[in-house]
C-alpha cells in the first residue's frame, strides 16, 4: 500500500509539472506569435515607406510639394479690407472673502 501510495504522489507531481509546462509552451507560442505578427506589420511599414507612393503623399500632405502642371492657389485677402480685431476683454477678478479663502485652504482638493 505504502508504494502505492507513492507511486500516486510521483505520478501527481509529474502530472502538476506537465501542466505547468504546457501552460509555459502555450504562453511561448503566443508570445512568438505576437513577435511573429509585428514583425510582418513592420516590414510592411517599411516596405511602403521605401515606395514611390509614401514619398509622393508626404510631398503633398507634409511637404506641400507642387508636381508639374499643378497651380498653386495662394489666399488673398480682398483690397480694401481691413481684419477685425475683436478683443476679449480680461475677466475682473472677484474678491474672497477671508472665510472663503481659509475654506478653500483646508476643504477644497
């Protein structure tokens, strides 16, 4: 009875193991898969950023390149015009009151 008993241990201790290096496979898969993943998203970054067609859209997004036969168009304003200057005028502070101010010391955050 007594082996027996510690073939029961062993076998469920080796069981025990088994499972937690299956997780650890499971959990390395996903992580190579995840690597895996970025790696194909990065390289079609780059793949696209080397192409004609990333360097033609930054030259006309961020660059603000022109191609042959484009026309610039260049805002004007009308003659005569003047711009109007509309000034906010600065809010007037109001005073506290020194229970105001002592409260909001202690009990405002």
């Amino acid at each position: 009875m007594f082996v027996l008993v510690l073939f029961v241990i062993e076998f469920n201790s080796r069981l025990e193991e088994l499972n937690r290096l299956n997780q650890q496979r499971d959990e390395m898969r996903a992580a190579a898969t995840q690597a895996m993943q970025t790696q194909t998203s990065l390289q079609t970054q780059v793949a696209y950023a080397a192409s004609t067609e990333a360097v033609e859209e930054w030259a006309r997004t961020d660059g603000h390149y022109l191609q042959e036969g484009d026309q610039p168009v260049i805002p004007v304003s009308v003659p005569g015009s003047e711009p109007v200057m509309v000034e906010t005028p600065a809010p007037i502070p109001t005073p506290m009151q020194n229970w105001e101010i002592w409260w909001t010391l202690f009990f405002d955050q």
